[in-house]
C-alpha cells in the first residue's frame, strides 16, 4: 500500500484533533473519553504497549522531531489506517494543553470490557498453582490505580475488578503510571458492590478484604489457611475498605506493621500482598 506523508498541523482548531483537545482537563476528559470509546497513551513504550496487546488505534500525535526516531511507530499507524498528525512542540501544546516530552501521543479505541463473571472464568483458564484476583474499592486517584496496575502485571496478578466509583484505569495518568500495564492485566468494572464479592466468591474465590480489624488474620498467615484462588480487596486511600465489605469478605487480612505506621498507601499495600501470596 502506498503511505501517505504525515500529516503537518497548521490549524489548532483542526476537528481531526477532536481526541487531544484540553488533555489538563480531568473532569471533561474521564467524562468524554468513555463516552467516545477512546483512550489515550502518552509515550512511544506505552503506545507500543496498546499496540501489542491488540488495541486499534485512532490517530497518533508526534513532534516532528520524533518523526524519524519513530518511523516504524508511525508506519504502523498508518498502516492500520490510522492518521499520523505532526508539528513543533509549541503547536502540539497548544492542542493539548501540556508539553507532551514523551515525544508521542495516541489516540486509541477503547475496549469492550467483559462482564465480571466472563472475566473471572476466564482467570481459571489461563492461570497457574493458585489463580489470584485483586479488586479495587473505590481508588480514586489516577496514580495509585496505575501504579497498583503495574505492581498486579509484575507479581503475576491474574486478573482485576475496579468498583463502580474507582477511577478509570485506561486514563492517561493511569496508563502511563502504569507503564501500560493496564493493557496486559485483564480487568473490568464490577456494577453493584460490595453486592458483587457474590459473584466472586460463586467463582470458587477466598474473598479477602485488607484492613485494619481486631480479629485480622496476619498476611504470613493467608496461604496456609486459605491455599486455594484468592481475591485481595483493598480499600481507598484515606478510608480504607467499607465496613459493608469488610462485612461481606470470607477473611479480613492485615499487613504487620512498625513504627508506628498503621497503613500503606494502597499501591504499596498491594504490591506487599501480591508478592506474598505469589
């Protein structure tokens, strides 16, 4: 096929860059970008992610500086009938509203997500010894979600339910905290919690919520107790797990601390739990 030249911006204003309009904006763009069935990915190792995971891509935004270094990133785009946009920095910023120093920028399509009980069918298949599942309550900070994403993709983490308010995994801070990882973690959004630990626990799941109860069981503890499919729960960064999901979780589980430290910031907690239950 023959490939047509990027295309060089010269009006901001430009309807084809609809998708990178007020990139700053985190309340009109968490609300727009579900609705028009994209996402972004900021960066060329994170844009190679989604292409690897098999994601199709809308459009990609690069400073023509970049243009060479990633020629066979915008050959693929536009192999795939992706247009390829260009233009100095000052014109990109202008469009997006921030300095996109990763050199590169896209816009892809956005996934259909599967139902929660597809996807927890799916972790028997495809997972070892002893499946695992982490769900997120409630984390609504962009960066904590991406870094537990990663934390989920390194220890082995089979797959990952987000409740109905948690944040959106596929938001650009979160993908790129990430390191787009959100793309080979399977996960879904769960409709009705804590009323869906149901369809966890229907699964064959041990539903463990991590908190701060009197009667926790110590962390070391876990596996031998409960040696088969685990879901880790883990709670909002302030709050912690809802008092409902403690109540609906088969065990309530603990991290020993010291010094005076009753909690770990949720990213850091999950990590500590996923690599002693691995």
């Amino acid at each position: 096929m023959t490939l047509l030249p990027p295309i060089v911006l010269e009006d901001t204003a430009d309807p084809r860059l609809v998708d990178y309009v007020g990139l700053t904006d985190v309340v009109l763009r968490t609300r727009l970008e579900p609705e028009a069935g994209l996402y972004l990915a900021e960066s060329e190792k994170v844009i190679r992610r989604a292409l690897g995971a098999g994601h199709r891509p809308r459009s990609l935004l690069l400073a023509e500086r970049w243009l060479e270094p990633m020629a066979d990133l915008v050959t693929r785009f536009q192999e795939l009938g992706a247009p390829v946009f260009t233009g100095s920095p000052a014109v990109i910023e202008s469009v997006t509203g921030f300095h996109v120093h990763r050199g590169a920028i896209a816009s892809m399509h956005r996934p259909v997500l599967a139902s929660p009980a597809d996807l927890i069918a799916g972790v028997f298949v495809d997972a070892g010894v002893r499946p695992r599942i982490a769900i997120f309550e409630d984390i609504v900070d962009h960066t904590n979600l991406g870094a537990a994403f990663r934390s989920c993709a390194a220890l082995g983490v089979d797959a990952v339910l987000v409740t109905p308010r948690s944040a959106d995994p596929l938001y650009r801070r979160s993908v790129r905290v990430s390191m787009g990882t959100v793309f080979q973690v399977p996960w879904t959004r769960l409709t009705s919690w804590p009323a869906d630990v149901e369809i966890v626990r229907a699964a064959g799941f041990t539903t463990v919520a991590l908190g701060l109860t009197d009667d926790a069981l110590d962390l070391s503890e876990l596996t031998t107790r409960h040696p088969g499919p685990l879901a880790l729960i883990f709670g909002t960064e302030g709050d912690g797990l809802k008092p409902a999901t403690l109540a609906a979780a088969d065990v309530v589980c603990r991290i020993p601390m010291s010094g005076g430290v009753d909690s770990l910031n949720v990213a850091a907690a999950a990590a500590v739990a996923f690599y002693a239950t691995r």
